[in-house]
C-alpha cells in the first residue's frame, strides 16, 4: 500500500483570526479544535492516517500482512512541484497495488465520504492593456476604450449571468449513468456553517452534487481595472482577469488557451491577451473496480453509517501523479467537512470526525491484511 499526505499549509493570516485564536496555537472549543495551522489541510489529516496505521500494527502483533510506504512532500499547495518527477524516478521504490490517502472535505461533517480521483484545474488570466497610463474621464470620456468595460464583456461571452460555460470547448462531455447514479443521492451544503447554495447557478438541468462533482465550472478568481480601494476620476490603462477552469475527465484541457484565444477572437476581442499560470490534470478511478466495493463495505462497517462514494473530488490534488504515473487504483478517505474553513482564517477539526475517522481507517488498515482481497484475486504475485 501506498499512502500519501503533505504538510505544507498556507500563510497563517493570524490578524483576521477571531478574537481569542491563533493559527499557531491549539485552541479546543467543544467538538472543534482550532489552530495549529494544517488541521483540517492536510496535517491533521495524515496525522489520524499514520496514527491509526500505527494501532493497527500493534494489533497484529507488528505484522500487518501487507508492505506501506508513506510519501509525505511540503509542495501540495503550490502545485506539487517536483512530485511528478519523483515518482516517475522512483518508480520501483514506490511500487504498490493500492493507494489509500486522505484531503479534502467529506460531503457532510456526519457522513463518511470515499473519492476516487478530482476535477483538474486550468489557471489562466485574461489581460487587456489599452494604453501607458490613465487619462482624465470628464476630459477623454467617451473617445478611449475602457479596457474595464471590454474585458467585463469577454468573460460574460464566456461564462452567462447564471454561471454557464458558453465556450462549448471548455464544457465536459455528457453525464455517464453510473456518475449520475452515485450522485442521485448526495446532498450538497445544508450544514451549520455551510454558504448558502444557488439551485439556480451553474448547468441547467443538472442536480446541485453533478454541478459541482461531475461538470465543470468557470470562475472569475480576481477582476482589476483602476483601483477599488481607492477609485479616481480616470479611464485604467488597464484591466485585467485571473480565471480558473474546474474540469472532469474528458476535457481538453491541454488546448485551453488556444481554445480561448479562438473564443475570444471570433466574438471581437482579439486585444485581449491569454495566459495559462497554473494547471493539473483530473483523474477519476473507475466506479466499478472491485477495490470500490471493498472500501466501502469496509468503511461502513467500521461506522455504522452508509458510505458516500464521490466519482471524484471537487477540487483537485496530485492525484494524476499515483493513478497516471505509478498506475494505483486510488481511494481517498477525508476526515474534513465542507465548513473547516481551510485556506482561511478559524481552520478547525472536528474532534467527532477524527475520531470516527481513526475507526474508518483502523478498520481499512486490518481489513487489508485479510485474505481474498482484489489484488490477490486479479493481479500478478508480486
């Protein structure tokens, strides 16, 4: 088995954390522990991984049946740098049938999750620069291009008031059966601290689970033309867009920037310069494969609750990285929830989930050791 986290986080931003916490201390509020930045993204994470890894070993007298090795890396946030290269080196050192890790949030706090893959991720910006500098509007009004207005106008030829993906390269293919089957039953938000859902935003005809699993979305990240903060009376030199494509396989997602710059030229905006920063590809382990079935029966035996089986994640991760390069089937267990506000201020843990988590895994790791596994029934010896 192959397991995987990473330990890298993002800045602490300490100034905007409520009054009484600290990014960098452990504070412990009823069922939510705060601070410590990395609880909920990924340390805390990996953390329950490697501690009920280590419960089950003692259990079995020191001999689980089976080989782990543990890839830990300090990138994820920026990108993973570097772990493509890794592994493609290291191939043999990180041979294994399985991968079973860990990020991310569950569907609810109180429903045990299973992803099989992530969407991918296009960064791109979109740029516009008019002229030098910035001209007196009372004096120039009405004879300069605003580059603010003509990029506003490109990205609403992209993406409609209601958030549908009108470039039809950038659209997914249609919804397999057996991803609009998984989804029938998921719930999307509804928790304690959860925002608010617009049934009416994204893909028409569509629940809100396949809109945000198993489609993809095109958003506006950052919008710039002047300054907001402090607005004067002149038309900006420039303007400028940073966008993200969320994407399901089957996307081309290699030709976006050719795609956007066709898109953008043939509706009148050929100044409008494109820009890809950032990208990482999705990956989705077929529904069907027989170690499906085992984590989840698994899962649920150790909770006592029905497992939630996600076709993928909604956001993206390194998976490409162990299905694409090492060839793993690849399970993911995450023991966060949609409102631990990571990326942000009053990350938390709940300490509920990490404890059940801790029974999800313990009860992975020994059911591992068993014998009639798909690996043993399929694959080669080793």
């Amino acid at each position: 088995m192959l397991t995987y986290g990473h330990g890298d986080v993002v800045n602490g931003q300490d100034k905007h954390w409520r009054e009484g916490l600290s990014p960098w201390q452990l504070t412990v509020e009823g069922d939510r522990w705060y601070g410590g930045r990395g609880t909920a993204d990924n340390k805390g994470q990996h953390t329950l991984n490697l501690a009920a890894l280590e419960h089950t070993l003692a259990a079995r007298g020191g001999q689980l049946g089976y080989n782990v090795t543990v890839l830990l890396e300090m990138g994820e946030e920026a990108g993973s740098p570097g772990l493509r290269e890794l592994c493609e080196r290291e191939r043999e050192l990180l041979r294994a049938d399985l991968l079973i890790a860990c990020d991310g949030p569950r569907v609810q706090a109180r429903q045990p999750t299973l992803f099989l893959g992530s969407r991918g991720l296009v960064n791109f910006s979109l740029r516009l620069q008019s002229r030098e500098r910035a001209y007196h509007s009372g004096n120039w009004g009405g004879v300069l291009t605003n580059p603010g207005i003509v990029l506003a106008h490109a990205i609403a030829s992209m993406v409609d008031e209601r958030g549908r993906i009108l470039v039809e390269g950038l659209r997914p293919p249609a919804l397999a059966d057996n991803i609009r089957r998984a989804l029938r039953e998921v719930q999307v938000g509804g928790g304690t601290d959860d925002p608010q859902i617009n049934s009416a935003w994204g893909e028409p005809g569509l629940t809100a689970a396949e809109r945000l699993v198993g489609w993809n979305t095109l958003e506006v990240l950052a919008l710039g033309a002047g300054s907001a903060e402090r607005p004067v009376n002149a038309i900006p030199p420039l303007a400028v867009a940073h966008c993200q494509l969320r994407f399901v396989p089957g996307t081309p997602w290699q030709q976006l920037s050719g795609i956007v710059r066709s898109h953008l030229d043939a509706h009148g905006f050929d100044a409008v310069e494109v820009s890809v920063t950032a990208d990482s590809p999705a990956t989705r382990l077929d529904l069907d494969n027989p170690w499906v079935g085992w984590a989840t029966q698994s899962m649920a035996a150790s909770s006592g609750k029905p497992v939630t089986l996600l076709p993928n994640l909604a956001g993206s991760l390194p998976n490409d990285v162990f299905a694409d390069v090492l060839g793993l089937p690849t399970l993911w267990v995450p023991h966060s929830y949609p409102a631990c506000a990571q990326h942000a201020p009053n990350e938390h843990l709940l300490a509920s989930v990490a404890r059940e988590g801790l029974q999800i895994m313990a009860g992975l790791y020994w059911d591992l050791g068993a014998p009639g596994l798909p690996w043993q029934r399929s694959a080669p010896a080793h």
